[in-house]
C-alpha cells in the first residue's frame, strides 16, 4: 500500500514539474509578442477611450530617446503623415527625421518618407490642420482632434474629438468635408494682384493656419507660399469694379468684324490673359481670358474663348500648346484680340 502511495506521489510531483515548465515557457512566449493591435489607432475600429488617454498622457515623442526635447505642436501624436495616407497604415515616425509645415511638427521613420511629404505637403496633413471640423462647422470653435477618433474621406483624414463628431461626419461627410476651405475655394493670389475672383484647383493647394487655400496654377500656389501672411488676408477684400464707361481708357468698344480684317494663324502656349497679363477680352471684359503667348513675346486674346473652346479655356494654366487662326479684332503695342475661326491643341 505504502508502495503505490509513493509511486502515485511522485506522479503527482511530474505533473506539477511539467505544468510549472509549460507555465514558464508560455510567459515568456507572451513577453516576446507585439503589442495588440487595438493598441493602436484604425479607421475602422478604435482603442478604448482609456487607450486613448494613455497614448495621449504618452505620445509618440515622449516615446523617443532619452532626453528629447518635448515637441508642443506635433501633428498626429507622432504618427507618420504620409504612412496613413499612401498605405492606410499607422506607422509611429522618428524625431530624428522630422519637418515642419504650418505650424505643427511631423515625424517619419525615415529621410525617404519625409521627401516625400515635403514635395506635397498638402496631400498628407489633416484637414483643418488636425483640428474638428464638424466643431467649427456646428459651433465656430477650433477643438483639436485626436487620432483616436478618426475617418479617411477622398484622400484626406480628419480627426475629431470624440466618437460623436466622427459618427456625425460619417453620417453626411459633404457638410463637414470642407469646412477649412478657405475664400469658398477662390484664388487669393488673384484676389490680392488683380482684383478677380478666379477658382481654384484642388491640385494646386496650400494650408495657412489649418485653412486650405486653391490656385489655378503652380504660379500663383508658389506667390501664395512666398507671402501666406499677406494672401490669407484676402478674405473680404474684394473691391467692386466701378462701373465703366464707353470713354473710358479700359473700356473698348466693340468693333464690326469685316471680312477685310487681316486673317493670321498664330501658334503659342496658353496662359490667363487677365490672371497673368492683366488684359481682358473685348467682348466680355468680366472673363479672364484665354490668352496664347507667342515665341516673339506677342499675347493673343483670344475672343469668346469660354464659350467657343470650353476645355482649353479650363486648362489654360497648363501651358497648352494652341494652333490659333483668326481675324485681328485689335492690336495695341504686343497684345492682339482675335476673333477665332479655328483652334486647334497641338501636343
């Protein structure tokens, strides 16, 4: 009896050797995992709001080398801009390779990554510049966002304060999407030079204070980053045309088109006659213009242009190659005003 006591007490101790081992062995398996992913933040699913608070109390800088200093205006908690735009992925950057635009801090996991933020900034910073803009639509207040509440609408991010403002903007993203559109998407280049009112291109932006600011052309996008203080005060600014009269030095009259008019083929890139030259059609003073600028320095305006020649009219920023022919409706100094009979896109 005493025998098979003893043989069963040390099988018992096997068992509790072999559990402790398997115990050990699945600690430290454990130890050497990733942290779960709900730990970080997704368009789709989020942390718990108590997550969310300690990743707050210890963003990503605070994460960084010992001694770093503490970066008070970083953009996104640390995560890399352009990570969460080109892959849909949160990717934690490095203060070591850092840039700074409108006023925040971006951290990127390496000098690739921040190039290429930096050819296109306005691709990968959040709308409003981080801040809610379902806060300033419903309220007129700036409240910052949090990563932690987040949501991806064609090609832009933007974050708010808590699931109440996401749920809402997901609920009617087009009442919310642009709010931070600055001068209701209107040239403030050409607002300031020339005293026009000229849409924007959303392929031409750029950000002042969270704002989104739209340029017709790479030209007035560069002025606009050369002086954002002076343009981003446009806002308003607009001064009505006085009224002008057939007396007047800028006002022509329209002539009579006769067939004797002189008939020429003229070839050159497009360009805004009015936003860049500041000459007008005569037919239609109010229009900006559809101009050809010539390899002899010559402008020519062409007449009707908006209505004629729709598509060549938009993308005249995109210095088109135009064959134009026509008859000369008036010729001062180096600019012509042609009536088109043709016009054709040669490249």
């Amino acid at each position: 009896m005493m025998k098979e006591c003893r043989i069963l007490g040390q099988a018992l101790l096997a068992l509790m050797i072999v559990a402790g081992l398997s115990l050990q062995a699945s600690a430290q398996s454990g130890s050497r995992r990733s942290p779960p992913m709900r730990s970080q933040p997704s368009f789709r699913s989020f942390p718990p709001s108590s997550a969310g608070s300690q990743r707050r109390q210890n963003p990503a800088g605070s994460q960084s080398r010992p001694g770093s200093p503490v970066v008070s205006n970083l953009a996104l908690e640390g995560y890399c801009a352009v990570c969460i735009i080109d892959m849909k992925q949160w990717v934690r950057g490095n203060p070591q390779h850092q840039a700074s635009y409108d006023g925040k801090t971006y951290y990127f996991p390496n000098e690739e990554i921040k190039r290429t933020f930096l050819a296109d900034p306005g691709k990968y910073v959040p709308a409003l510049g981080g801040d809610c803009t379902v806060c300033l639509a419903k309220m007129g207040k700036r409240m910052p966002g949090s990563v932690f509440h987040a949501a991806y609408h064609k090609g832009r991010l933007y974050l708010f304060p808590g699931a109440d403002q996401k749920q809402m903007f997901v609920d009617n993203p087009g009442e919310f999407a642009d709010v931070d559109l600055a001068m209701g998407g209107q040239c403030a280049v050409c607002r300031v030079e020339m005293n026009q009112e000229v849409p924007g291109d959303p392929n031409f932006a750029a950000y002042h204070d969270g704002m989104r600011y739209l340029f017709p052309s790479a030209e007035q996008l560069q002025m606009f980053h050369a002086n954002p203080q002076k343009y981003a005060a446009a806002e308003g600014t607009l001064v009505p045309r006085p009224a002008v009269g057939p007396q007047s030095e800028t006002s022509f009259e329209q002539p009579d088109i006769s067939p004797d008019r002189e008939v020429m083929t003229i070839t050159g890139t497009s360009t805004c006659s009015g936003c860049e030259h500041g000459v007008s059609p005569i037919g239609d003073p109010d229009q900006l213009g559809l101009g050809v600028e010539s390899a002899d320095g010559k402008l020519y305006v062409i007449e009707q242009a908006h209505k004629l020649y729709p598509l060549v009219y938009k993308g005249r920023f995109q210095k088109q190659k135009l064959t134009v022919s026509g008859r000369v409706l008036r010729e001062r100094d180096s600019v012509v005003w042609l009536t088109p009979s043709e016009l054709q896109v040669t490249n």
